[in-house]
C-alpha cells in the first residue's frame, strides 16, 4: 500500500465529512426561533438557509420564508406554466412540503429528526434546479400591476392614477397610484426590468423629498421577482425609506399597509 492510501480508511472519510458538515453548518437563534444555513447550495452556489418557527406547544414550521422560489422566479424561469407548475407540485408531494404563495413550508411535531430538516433542505435544491428547464417567464400582461389593482377593487378603493405630488425640492412627482386615507398611501409598481439598483437609488430620493413634504405619507414599493433584480442595496433602499417594499404575491402585506393607513 503506498504512503498515500496508507489513511484512506472509513473512520478518516467518515471524520472528513463530519468536519466538512459541522463547518458549514450554522445555527442562530432569532426572535420568532432558530435560522440554520445547511452544507446544501443552490445552482449559483448560495447556500441553502431556512428557519425553524414556533407554531404549537408541540409543533414547528420549517419555512424557506419565500426565498427559493423568489430565487427560481428571479432567474427568469416562469412557475406558473403548465410543465413547471406540474414539476413543482410533484416535489412538493414528494418532500411533503405544502406551499403559500412563495413561501414553502413543512410542519414538524417535536421532537425533531435531523433527517427531516436534511429533506426540506434537500427539497429546496430540488426546486431551485427547476431553474434548468426551458420554460421562461411570458413577457405577457403585467401581473403586479394586475395584483395590486385587484386588492383595490376588493377593498373598494379608488386610487388616484399617476398622481403628482410636491416634495419639498422636486415638484411634481408622479406616482401610479395615490391613496387618500388618514396616512395617504403613494404606491409605485416596478416597471423596470433586470437590475434596479439604480433606480431604487433615485426613488430612494424622492421618497424622502416628498415625506420631508408630506411627514403622513406612507410609500409602497411592489415588485415582481421574475422581472425585476432586486440586489442587496436595492432591497436595502426599499426597505428603509417604504412603509413596505415587497414582491406583488405577498398581498397581506399590501392588504395590511392599506388597512394601516384608515386607521386613524
């Protein structure tokens, strides 16, 4: 046996993955449980995250709160088709993983099996490289345009249409729509397509300028993963200067914003 092969045993192999497992895993509390990325990653090489959530005494939800198939979406890749859509819904019974919206989630009794939480992580890759397959995403109607819009009907609201406001410099600015509530609501759906860091930046501006103006005004941020790129300093602008920033399929949250800004 040569000096080389002298260490190849099962023990070294086993203890070689076993250093490769715990170094890559990581484990932190958070307010509503426990957040764990697992030596799992998606095609472009992030690793796989997703949290552990009280829900009972006796039972946790393992949720990928949204990311991978926002991730699938933003590649270009188009859920919704029939092929997609049937693929999906076959890993999804497989994993036995249940979906809401672009959250998918699994609901585990206490106490856990680490198998478990291997397989919804298992279950994410397998998802996430449906992002292969041939199927782009249609150019067709806008559909968070089209979200936003069906929310107004359903709560009776009949918003103002590229409504100018005055900011305290820029005047004039226009936004899709305008809601006129006790914290009026300026809404703007995201046209642009790829990379909108840059505009984010700009809007960034004017949101301030136009709350400098008007200190009740609530901005609203929608966005559709398939279209839009939305990056880190993007997300960061959205998030700091909207009342909310989020993609068109989380629509309680839009619902909420709306019912937030009647309150008196």
């Amino acid at each position: 046996m040569s000096e080389n092969t002298q260490d190849l045993h099962a023990d070294t192999v086993r203890q070689a993955l076993a250093a490769f497992w715990g170094e890559s895993l990581e484990v932190a509390t958070t307010g509503s449980g426990v957040a764990l990325a697992v030596p799992l990653c998606f095609p472009d090489g992030w690793q796989v995250t997703f949290e552990i959530q009280s829900f009972t005494p006796n039972v946790v939800r393992v949720t990928d709160s949204g990311r991978t198939l926002q991730w699938l979406a933003g590649t270009g890749q188009s859920i919704e088709t029939a092929h997609v859509a049937g693929l999906l819904k076959e890993r999804l019974k497989l994993f036995h993983i249940q979906r809401d919206g672009w959250e998918l989630y699994r609901e585990l009794r206490l106490p856990l099996e680490g198998v478990d939480l291997h397989l919804f992580g298992e279950a994410l890759v397998s998802i996430a490289y449906l992002n292969y397959l041939h199927e782009p995403a249609s150019r067709g109607p806008n559909v968070a345009r089209q979200t936003v819009e069906t929310i107004f009907r359903d709560r009776n609201l009949q918003p103002l249409v590229r409504h100018p406001l005055d900011g305290k410099l820029e005047r004039g600015i226009r936004v899709d729509y305008y809601v006129d509530a006790v914290h009026p609501v300026a809404l703007e759906v995201i046209g642009r397509r790829g990379s909108i860091t840059g505009y984010m930046e700009q809007w960034g501006f004017r949101w301030r300028d136009l709350r400098d103006a008007h200190p009740c005004l609530m901005p609203v941020m929608i966005y559709d993963p398939a279209v839009q790129e939305v990056d880190g300093l993007a997300q960061t602008i959205g998030e700091a200067e909207c009342e909310l920033f989020c993609p068109y399929s989380e629509t309680e949250r839009i619902h909420a914003v709306l019912e937030k800004a009647a309150l008196s």
